[in-house]
C-alpha cells in the first residue's frame, strides 16, 4: 500500500500532500516546523490542521481528502 510506504517520510509525504494544490503550498513550512511526520498526517484532524494554520476549511478538505486519496491506492 503507498500509504503505508511513506508514513514516517515527512518530507515526502507532506510535500506530496500540499503541493497537489497550488494554495496549499502556503502551509509547507508550518508543517515542516511542526515536524509533522506520515504516520501523524495520516490521522491529522481539522483541529490540529486548524492549530497549524491551515484556518479555511476549504483547505483542510483538500489535505484530508489528499490524504484518504493517498492511502486508497
């Protein structure tokens, strides 16, 4: 599973999440910071993703479904 393959790649895996939109690129940096590794992005929360600046739902829509997307392949 492709998921399961990059779940402790932070770089890779939040990269790949955030850079399938152009106006996600934005929050590239709060994660990296946040040191947000696969395994916690694959379980990340609207609140937690709110707490890392990623405030417009419609955007937290976008990673979570990025996310679901990632792990169904």
């Amino acid at each position: 599973m492709f998921c399961s393959s990059l779940k402790g790649h932070l770089v890779q895996l939040a990269r790949l999440v955030l850079s399938l939109d152009d106006c996600l690129q934005q929050y590239i940096k709060n994660f990296e910071r946040e040191k947000i590794n696969g395994e916690q992005l694959l379980h990340i929360t609207h609140q937690e993703l709110e707490e890392l600046g990623v405030t417009r739902i419609g955007h937290q829509e976008l990673i979570l479904e990025a996310v679901d997307l990632l792990c169904a392949l």
